[in-house]
C-alpha cells in the first residue's frame, strides 16, 4: 500500500550505462588589459584677458608680494606714528 505517496528508488532499476555529461571547457588569458588614457588638444575659444596672461607670466606668489608692499606703503603713508608703535 503506497497510501497515495508516489515511491521512486535507483535499486529498482539497475543500469550500467555510461552517462555522457556535457562540461563547458574554460580557456583562461593570460593578457592583462589595462585602460588606455587617449589625450586630446582642445581648443578655447575665447582669448585669454590681460589678468590671466599677466599671471601666467608672473605668477600668483610676485602678485601676493606686490600687494603686501603696496598695502605696506599705503599704511606707512597714512599713519607713520602708528607704524612706529609697532
């Protein structure tokens, strides 16, 4: 009496058959491929104003000094007894 259960067992039915299995073969590559950066000119087209070229040529570090010495000088013209103070 199975009860309504369906039963299944290997035993019942034995084969000596090969079973041909299909395996999918993997090739590796040794290669390493890196990404490659491709640089490229580019053109502005509006032309540089008077300030940025004058800094291109001189620097930002000669302009900073320029103002300390202006704003020095300006103050030392102002008030030379407070300049003295310190």
């Amino acid at each position: 009496m199975t009860n309504g259960f369906l039963h299944h067992s290997l035993e019942t039915k034995p084969v000596k058959l090969p079973v041909e299995v299909k395996t999918e073969t993997v090739y590796k590559d040794s290669l390493v491929y890196r990404d490659r950066i491709i640089t490229r000119s580019v053109e502005i087209e509006s032309k540089l104003t008077w300030w940025q070229k004058a800094r291109m040529h001189a620097g930002t570090a000669t302009f900073i000094l320029l103002a300390i010495a202006i704003l020095y000088l300006l103050l030392k013209s102002i008030n030379p007894l407070n300049l003295k103070r310190l």
